[in-house]
C-alpha cells in the first residue's frame, strides 16, 4: 500500500488534539488536512467521489478514532484488508498509541501501532 502525506499523519499525531481526513483504497491510502474536502484529495489510483461513486472510502481522523463513511461496493470484511494493510504502514508512527476504526457507525476493528517501518512501496 502506499502512504500518501504520512508526514503530515505523523505531524498530526506528534501534535496531538487532531482532526484530519484520510480517503483510502486497497493501494493507496492518503492523509491530508481536514480543510480539504475528500473529493478534492483523489491521486492516481485513488478516486473518491460522493455517493460512492469512486473507489475510494472517506474517513476522519481524531485522536483514538478513524471513522469511515460507508461505501455501496466495499464490504466491512473487505475495509478489514484494507486495513490490515493500513495497520502495517502507519504501525511505527502510532507506537503505543491505538485507534478504534467505525465504519458506517459500526465498530470493525483497532488499529494499533508497532515496529515495522512505513514504506511507499505499492503491492
């Protein structure tokens, strides 16, 4: 997966007392202000659209919490991988801290950091 402002995400974190957005796919996960609206943060191979019309899913971030808006096409066992992959990427900047993940409202799963390095590199 590749991580897209995790300069910014860690910025954010180091911080603390954040409010920030994310819109990610199955490759590319994308961290930016939350000043920014989600359909102006689409990249290359990351297309989100209102409605659920692009590929991509909407979250924000705030401290202990990522909620997600849901998506027609994208499961809650399908978001789990992408998550799973999310976790990996972002572990090292979020050591000892954990965040709760909601999608749609409904809890699915928490993030939490470690010890593998982030890297760009897509799958």
């Amino acid at each position: 997966m590749q991580v897209v402002g995790d300069d910014y995400f860690r910025a954010c974190i180091a911080e603390g007392g954040y409010f920030l957005k994310l819109v990610l796919n199955d490759r590319v996960a994308h961290f930016f202000p939350h000043s920014t609206e989600h359909r102006e943060a689409s990249l290359p191979g990351l297309n989100y659209r209102d409605d659920s019309l692009g590929d991509a899913l909407a979250a924000t971030i705030k401290p202990s919490m990522i909620d997600i808006r849901k998506h027609r096409a994208i499961t809650s066992e399908k978001l789990r991988s992408i998550l799973d992959r999310l976790e990996i990427e972002i572990g090292p900047s979020i050591s000892g801290l954990f965040f709760n993940v909601t999608y749609g409202g409904e809890s699915i799963k928490t993030i939490r950091g470690n010890a593998k390095p982030l890297s760009n590199n897509e799958d």
